[in-house]
C-alpha cells in the first residue's frame, strides 16, 4: 500500500444507534452514530416499524384524507364542460 493516501483505520470505532444500542467496529471514523441497527431493524427483529425521516407517510395520509373530503367537487373537465355551457347560453342571451 501507499504511504499516506489513506485514511486512518480505528479498529474500536464506537458506534451508536437512536435505539440505545452501541457496540465496537473497525472503521475510518472515530464514532459513527445511526438510526438503524441489527437490534431495532424490522428485518431482522420481525416487527413492522415506520421509519419515516421526512414525514412521507404522514403527508400520504393527508393528501387521501383530502381528496376523500373533496370527492364531491367535479374534475377539471367537468368544470371546464359546465363553463363552456354557461358561456354558450350566456352569448345565445345575448344575440
């Protein structure tokens, strides 16, 4: 290997999970903190947990609890449909 090209290699780098759960590895950083590990990962623990850093699933459920609160108003067509026959009516009125 080259000298000097290479980042330093900790060989107990620290590492820690939002769980609580910590143990030693080998790598280039000192102390490497996660939000997943083997002790709290749905693979591996067999429990289904939501792991949603940007609110993605909270804003999915938003978006189908507002269009279910306005199935009732018409689409673009339809309305767009319904202008035209109030213009059309509005310029027969007017001749």
């Amino acid at each position: 290997m080259k000298k000097g090209i290479h980042p330093t290699y900790y060989p107990d780098a620290k590492v820690s999970c939002a769980c609580g759960n910590t143990f030693v590895t080998g790598s280039t950083l000192p102390e490497i903190k996660t939000e997943l590990c083997s002790a709290c990962h749905p693979f591996y623990t067999g429990k289904q947990k939501l792991v949603d850093t940007a609110r993605r699933v909270e804003k999915f459920k938003a978006k189908i609890e507002a269009k279910k609160d306005k199935a009732h108003v018409k689409g673009k067509t339809a309305k767009r449909a319904a202008k035209a026959v109030k213009k059309a009516a509005k310029t027969k009125s007017e001749k």
